[in-house]
C-alpha cells in the first residue's frame, strides 16, 4: 500500500474524486479552492501521484487538471 499527499487544502476545499478502482484497490482525489488545486492525495498510484504534485504546485485550475488526467 501506498499512500501520498501533497498540498494544504483548507477546510473549505473542495474534493475531486479523479480515479477509483476498488477491485485494484486504487484512488485518487484533487482539492481545489477558488478553482485551484490546492491539494492531492493518491493510494497505490505513484505515477499519477507525480503528476498531481506539480498540479498543486503550480495551482492549476483544478478543471484543466481534471482535463490532463482524463483526455
């Protein structure tokens, strides 16, 4: 198992389910504030957890995020 998060969403972020697999036991969500990804946090999805990490960093807009990682 592996879990990772990135970022500090406040208590009025929003959550973002983006990926969830429970046969693979598999997840991944965004928290976005103002439109803004202000979090991540993934479980048993390292490379994916790699991408969002710069999401947060850089504060995309959590619908182009949402974007990337479906299209």
């Amino acid at each position: 198992m592996k879990i990772q998060a990135y970022g500090r969403p406040s208590g009025e972020a929003e959550l973002h389910i983006i990926a969830d697999d429970p046969a693979t036991h598999q997840f991944a969500a965004l928290y976005s504030t103002d439109g803004r990804v202000t979090g991540a946090v993934t479980w048993n999805l390292p490379r994916q957890a790699r991408d969002l990490r710069r999401h947060v960093a850089e504060r995309t807009p959590w619908r182009q995020a949402l974007g990337v990682r479906r299209g």
